[in-house]
C-alpha cells in the first residue's frame, strides 16, 4: 500500500460488477510455505451492469481481478494458457483483455501460509490451516471478484498430509475422501449454497472434535461438531449447548432454520478478531470457545454463549442474505448483533444483559462518536474497511434495529423480517433495501428514521419540565442536537422514539391518556410496557403536554434506554434517589443510580460541596440495596458498581484523568468505607455453593460479591488484602479465583506476588488463563503501571504473535487502565505508540486495533494533548505504514 497516496473508497461510487462467476472450483495443495491454489472461474457478464454488453459488442471485454500477495503461477482462458502479454500485473490487481462475454478461466496461484503473520487469507495457527477472508482476505489466497456482490456455487479440494493434517474441511457437504500414495490424502467438499468470497472457509489440522445433532422444525437432522486441538476436547461442552440453544431461537422467534446437513466450528488461538461467520463452518477465536469452571469465568461462558449465538445467527443475517458493499456492514453486524442481545437476554436475566449493552455503549461507542474517527453506520467512505469494524457499526447498529423493534412491537417487527427474508433470501443488499422491508408493514413513516443510517455522533437530548398547578397540566420539552463530526455539520433532527412514563409522590405509575404525540408502546403488554407511553421526539425542539395530574409528577424518561443518546436533564438528588426505587422500569432504576453516583463523582473532581448531599442520597440508596433480600444479585452488583471512567469522561468537555481517576477513586473509598461491614458480608455469606456453575442465582451471587471485593479495594491495603488472598485461596472457580487475583493486582502487599506466581503456576501453559494473568496487571492501580507493563512485555509468555496475549496486556492497559495510560510524562502513550509501531509490520489489523486511545487528545489538557500527539506524529513517521494504521492515525492528527 502506497501510503503517500492512500485511495479513499467512497459510498456513492458503488457499480455493480461487470463479471458475475456463477461457479468456482478450487484445489488447493497445501504445504506450509508453499500452497498452491488452482482455481476454476466460470464467467459471465453481468447483465445488470451499467455497461452491459448489448448484441453488437458483446464478443468480449476487460476482466479485472483482484490479488495481494499472492505469486501468479498461470492463467488460462477457455483452456489456453495465456501469454504475459495477454494480461496485466500489478500489486493488487491481474487484468486479462479480451475477454469473451462467457467463459472459464483457469488461475494457480502460490501462497506461503507460514509467513503470513497478517492472520488475513491462509495461515497456520498451532501447526494448523485455518482461513479468514473478511473483508477483503480472500485475493490473499488467488484472485477474484473479491467484493460481497458476486456470489457463486464453491466446489473446494483439499490435499494434504494425512499424518500431519487428518482433518479437511470447507464449506457445505463433504463429497468425498481419497487416499493418495504419497502419504497425502484429499477431500472434497460442496457448497451449494451461492456465497460470496469473504465467506469462503479452509481447516485443516490434527483436530478432534465432539459431535451433537439437531433436528430443525422441519424434521432435518443436522449433525453438529466442534473441532479443537485434542487437549481441549473436555471444554467445547457448553459451545455445543450455546450453538443449540441458539438453533432452535431462532426457529421460535424468526422461524428461520438451519440450512445444511452440517454445522462446523473450529476454534484457533490465532485470530485477529472474536469469531468468522464462514457458511456452514464458523471459524472462532479459542477464547469463545473453550470454557470450563477451571479456566473460565462466568462472563466468558457468556462471551462464548453470545459469540457463538452471534455467528450462527449470520447464516440468515449475512450469509443468505448478505451485504451488496462494504458500506452496508452495519446491515448484517448491527441486525445480528440485535438478535444475539434478544437471544442472550432470553437466556437469563434481561436487565443485567441491558445494562451490561449499554455500559459498553455509552464506555466505548459514545467515546467513538466523539473522536476523530466518528462515523455513521453506514460510512460514506473508508481507506481500509477492516477499520470499519466498529462499536458504531457493531453496537450502535444493533440501537438502531432495536429502535425499529420499538417503533413497531414484536409481532409487527417479526412481520417486517418475513418480508425482508422473502424479498433478499439469496442475494446482496443493502441497509435501505432493509429499512423498506420495515416500512412495507408499518404506518409510521420512517423517511426521517432512515437519517440514523447516515448521521455520525451521539445524539444529546435536554430535557426541561414545567408544571401548572392552576391548569394541572405538565409540560416535557425534549430538544435535540447532535454535535459536529468529522465531515459533518450542522445535522437534521432525527426520529427519536422515547420511551417514558410518569410517577406519583408515592412512586406509584400514573396513568398515561396517550395524547396527540404520545402513543401506547405497541408492546404495552410487557413489563416495561405497562405505563409507558412511547413519545416520537422528531423536531428539533419538541412539547409534550400531559393533563390532569393533581401534582408535578417525577419523570422517567428514556426507559430501557429507547434511544442511543445522551439526556441532558438537571434532575435533584431526591428525584434522583426516588427513581432509583420506585421506577417501574429496572433498567431506569438502575440508571437514575448511574446519574446520582456521576453528580457525585464530577461534584467531587470540582470540589463542590454539593458532593456531600450526593453522598448521603447515594449512601442510603446503597443501603436500601445491599439490605434489599427480594432484589436479583446480579441486578444489585449492577447497582453498586460505578460508572466507568470513559462513561465518566463522556460527560465532560475537557477532563484531567488524574483529576478524574482521584475523584473516582475517593468517592468509592468513600462509600466502601461507610458500608464496610455490609459489603464484607458479601464477601464472606456462605455462598449459593449448591446450585449448578451457571445457574442464574449462583452467577448473581459471585457478581455480587465480588463487586463488594472491588469496592473493598479502594481502601487502605490492611482493610481488605487477607480477605482477598482467602478468598483467592478457597475459590472454587475461576470467577471468583479471577476477581481475587485481580483485586490483589491493585495492593503493594505480599500478597500480590505471591497470588500472580500461584495464578501462573496453576494455568500451566492454558493460553486464556495466562491471558488473565497479564490483563489482571495490566488494569492494576499502580503508580509504578507503566514500568510494570513494560516488565511484564519482557515476561517469557509474552507473545506479540498471539493477538489475544497482546491485547490482555496492551489493551488492557490502553483502553483499561485510564490513569496508567494518561501518566502525565506521557509514557503511558509511547508505550502505546512504540506497540503499535512493532506490530504494524507483522500484524496491520491487530495493530490499527490498539490506535483509538490516541485518538482522543481533543479533550485532554493541552499538555496531554501535546504528548499525545507527538506520539501520532511519531507512528506516521516511522516509516512505511500499513492502510489500516495509516489511515487511522492521519485522520486521528487532524
Ligand atoms: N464477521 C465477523 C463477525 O462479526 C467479524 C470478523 C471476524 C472480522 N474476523 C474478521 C472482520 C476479520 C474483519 C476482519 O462475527
Ligand atoms: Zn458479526
């Protein structure tokens, strides 16, 4: 990549292809470092293409594929092999001329696995072959049509050495097995189902694997397996549950079923990303895979349940129907990541899912949306699109569908997939093509909606009340604004469905007539349905009158958090703390505790003295809590947990992070102190040892104490470090095993070393566990931080090949450890910078993953800011950079 001219892909120039390849054949001979690929392209022009060929000029024409590092070895044209002054070469792209408007083309091609560190097209991950083509990896492996656009029937070969590589597998229906006599072996395999390259998939390696069935709706056995290195054959038991409970999901809520004889998923160690959706054989990244009470924690069997739901759910969501561009990411990332959140919160606890969303949200995506990256779901143009893999597109896309599911209720919304099922089943399309597919069941019109799709930053939404006692009547006045990004000025008021309700004196709901602009929600049948009305804030400024109320009523506004935006409402601690028990939405109940505890924590930074009311609200209403026996413990650990520093950092124009991080800091000694006694009762209860690993209550117990444990942390050493070393020391799982750990991480006791060394000895070389080792130290509240990370880069299992061991350390401490990274030297950033300096070269993806903290210098002190920016500007001089790093460092200096 030249990157003195980077060229900018724009969303407006999409052409349908000039080519269609209706089937390919592809042979591969693998052998680690030199693979050869034989492909067989059948051709056809396309004949909805803008310069499609009309009778007179239809005899031939140019045909442009795509290829990058990949040695061209031949080319045939219709069986002739074709001279070098029949095509042309460059970089990344093979011309051939004259070509006729039907055809076959022949291409061999040979790559070297081994020296691919860019995880990007064929590489060996633990001695295995594995692929991974999304985006743009598979012109790694030959050229082609490489775009989401041209689908075609895969007919695969796999040759290879059997001793070395018993297992060979591609997408769809394995054909056939021959035995050759030089000690290698070949498979065949056949998709029938038409895809696009980016979902083309390739394994092969000494696996076992472990077997399930599942029968679809329509009576279909489907055979289910799970193929891991031997010696982790004894933790892909709950994978396997997760992929069935996910099965049959998405029967009983979308009524789409399982579409092959078999469901494949490998897990690798080496994976730049969680997990691929590749048709009928899901590549995973390990660590959402292999759980066990030893090795994992309940949070990563959820990673592994929601992961693994996620990628089969993109069987319809982007496998059958997937994305005619790059640009429409968000309409298969956002919609299946909706549906892995409604299939998780079905699971168990809904609220704690929610709030668990909207945490990541608000800490990480709104943190995106005010950066120099920010951009709408849809992006308008990219450099690199691996970039584009974003919380916005991602997280926030999944807001924007949930909104839709709002707007419409259940019943409608399940009725507005039908229709897009019906109408896209086979093809490419679009987020448009997607939202008309909703519009065709709906009265709402959703023209002013569809500016979500194309609008980048958080929406903030002020909010003023006004009560007339002499008319009775309450008047709510929402004005929006979205503010300046990137590119884009001055925005359009969006369709901002608020989900709302209002309280009595006694917190009982009042009734709600819905009125001209308010509406019954379309599911007022549940829970958080009942008295709330749903208000369609579409102007820039908007007034919504409620009659009849004897008394100003308490407002609850945005419940379930309807809308991804930000509330600006001046609410006082009493209303604060009167919500906090009395809403009938748990999710806003939670939030008002969330907005007392950040009044609190911003009063303590200003040394206002309004901080000490805050206190006392926030005191008692933590002493309702933890005495609270009726409340789900789960849903209390929520409660009693802070917000986060990059939610905290959200909330102000400019933020000194040590200022912050003391503030931070004191109010949770200050609140662990008043509650001491309570919080290490948590800790000590008997625990719900009884009930199964996973079950709901045993889960929100270990959540629950080990919050207290975390609170406990922030007072001085001999308060709480023998509590946690016993605890560390009779943990009978990994949750509570890890929470001690990284409690202690924090200390300066003996206790710390002695804990960190037990925790390795004890991982004996599991990969994920001694993750854990380095991500725990890497968040640790030190003030010597920086000096211990760089030690710990030192440490004999430090493997900056390993994209996950390089993350627990260097993003851990990155994007986790806010005061250790903000060090006012800035040696927090140069570590950073020096990182992603190193890893570019091997790595270009992993390493444009590490860029965004420093990317937001715009809010620093202008010292920080300084330092920051001098790191940028020493990334960009470092020489040649990669697409992805260059294209998020330039646009991070602007
Ligand atoms: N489509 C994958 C998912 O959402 C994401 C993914 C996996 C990916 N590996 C990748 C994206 C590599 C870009 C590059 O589940
Ligand atoms: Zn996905």
């Amino acid at each position: 990549m030249d990157t003195q001219n980077p060229i900018a892909v724009q969303r407006l120039d999409y052409q349908p292809s000039s080519w269609l390849i209706d089937h390919v054949r592809l042979d591969f001979d693998l052998h680690p470092s030199a693979t050869l690929v034989s492909s067989e392209l059948t051709l056809r022009r396309n004949p909805d293409a803008p310069n499609a060929p009309d009778a007179a000029d239809a005899s031939s024409a140019e045909l442009t594929l795509q290829g990058v590092d990949c040695e061209l070895r031949s080319v045939q044209l219709d069986g002739r092999k074709l001279d070098e002054s029949e095509y042309r070469l460059d970089e990344r792209e093979l011309t051939i001329e004259q070509v006729p408007s039907s055809c076959v083309v022949s291409i061999v091609t040979c790559i070297d696995p081994d020296a691919n560190t860019a995880l990007e097209g064929l590489y060996r991950s633990s001695g295995n072959f594995c692929t991974q083509c999304e985006a743009e990896g598979f012109r790694k492996i030959t050229y082609y049509l490489d775009r989401p656009d041209v689908l075609s029937v895969f007919d695969v070969s796999i040759t290879a050495d059997e001793a070395s590589y018993p297992v060979l597998l591609s997408n769809g229906n394995r054909v056939s097995h021959e035995r050759l006599d030089n000690g290698r072996h070949r498979v065949r395999w056949h998709d029938p189902h038409p895809k696009p390259s980016y979902l083309f998939a390739l394994v092969a390696g000494d696996l076992a694997c472990i077997e399930d069935h599942f029968t679809t709706a329509s009576g279909r056995r489907v055979l289910l397996q799970i193929h891991v290195e031997r010696h982790n054959l004894a933790r892909c038991d709950f994978a396997m549950e997760s992929l069935k409970a996910a099965m049959r999901w998405d029967e009983e809520v979308y009524g789409l079923e399982y579409d092959l004889d078999c469901f494949m998923i490998v897990a690798v160690d080496d994976f730049n990303m969680g997990a691929m959706e590749n048709k009928g054989l899901n590549i995973f990244n390990s660590r959402y895979i292999l759980a066990d009470p030893q090795s994992a924690t309940d949070s990563d069997y959820m990673g592994v349940e929601a992961v693994v739901a996620h990628e089969y759910f993109h069987n319809w969501t982007g496998n059958r129907i997937t994305c005619r561009d790059w640009f429409q990411l968000s309409l298969k990332e956002g919609l299946t990541v909706f549906r892995d959140q409604c299939f998780s919160s079905d699971q168990r606890s809904a609220t704690v899912k929610r709030i668990e969303d909207v945490r990541l949200l608000r800490a990480r995506q709104f943190a995106e949306d005010s950066g120099p990256m920010a951009h709408p779901i849809r992006p308008d143009s990219y450099i690199e699109i691996n970039n584009f893999y974003t919380l916005t597109v991602y997280e926030k896309g999944a807001e924007v569908i949930r909104m839709m599911h709002t707007l419409l209720g259940a019943d409608r919304w399940r009725q507005a997939m039908d229709v897009y099922v019906e109408r896209h089943d086979g093809s490419a399309t679009t987020c448009d093509a997607f939202v008309d597919a909703v519009q065709s069941v709906t009265d709402i019109d959703l023209t002013q909606f569809r500016r979500w799709y194309s609008t980048a930053g958080t929406p903030e939404i002020t909010v003023r009340e006004d009560y007339d006692a002499s008319t009775r009547r309450y008047h709510l006045t929402l004005s929006q604004h979205c503010p300046d990004t990137p590119g884009q000025q001055d925005k359009a008021p969006l369709h901002v469905p608020i989900v709302m309700g209002l309280l009595d004196g006694e917190g009982r709901a009042l009734p709600l007539t819905p009125g001209q602009q308010a509406e019954q929600l379309p599911d007022s049948g549940s829970a958080t349905g009942q008295h709330s009305v749903l208000l369609h804030l579409r102007e820039a400024s908007q007034t919504f009158t409620f009659e009849d109320l004897a008394e100003p009523p308490h407002v609850s506004l945005l419940r379930g958090f309807s809308a991804p935006v930000k509330l600006h409402h001046e609410s006082s601690n009493e209303t604060l703390a009167f919500l906090m028990s009395h809403d009938s939405d748990s999710f806003n109940r939670w939030d008002a505790g969330q907005r007392l505890a950040t009044r609190l924590i911003l009063a303590t930074m200003n040394e206002d003295p309004e901080a000490e009311a805050s206190l006392d609200f926030l005191g008692q209403a933590w002493e309702r809590i933890i005495t609270d026996e009726t409340q789900d413990p789960a849903v209390k650990a929520e409660a009693l947990s802070l917000p986060s520093m990059d939610t905290l950092e959200g909330e102000l124009q400019r933020v000194d992070h040590q200022l912050l991080f003391r503030a931070h800091s004191k109010v949770a000694a200050v609140l662990s102190e008043r509650h001491a006694d309570a919080l290490e009762s948590l800790l000590t209860e008997k625990q719900s040892g009884d009930l199964p690993l996973l079950d709901a209550l045993a889960m929100g117990g270990r959540k629950l104490s080990n919050t207290a444990l975390s609170l406990l942390s922030y007072l001085p050493d001999e308060r709480w470090v023998a509590l946690a070393e016993a605890r560390y020391e009779h943990a009978g799982n990994m949750t509570d095993r890890m929470a001690a750990m990284a409690a202690l991480c924090h200390s300066n006791s003996d206790a710390r070393q002695r804990v960190l060394d037990d925790f390795l000895a004890r991982a004996a070389g599991h990969r994920l566990v001694v993750d854990k080792w380095f991500a725990a130290q890497a968040m640790a509240r030190r003030s010597t931080i920086v000096d211990d990370v760089i030690q710990l880069t030192r440490h004999s299992d430090f493997d900056t090949s390993n994209p996950n061991r390089l993350r627990s350390l260097v993003a851990g401490f990155a994007m986790n450890n806010p005061p250790g990274f903000h060090a006012a030297d800035g040696r927090g950033y140069r570590f950073l910078s020096d990182q992603v300096i190193a890893l570019d070269k091997r790595n270009p993806q992993l390493a444009a993953g590490l860029v965004s903290p420093l990317g937001r210098w715009k809010r620093l002190t202008t010292d920080a800011q300084q330092l920051m920016r001098h790191e940028l500007q020493r990334i960009m001089d470092s020489g040649p950079l990669s697409a992805d790093v260059y294209e998020l460092v330039s646009k991070s200096l602007r």
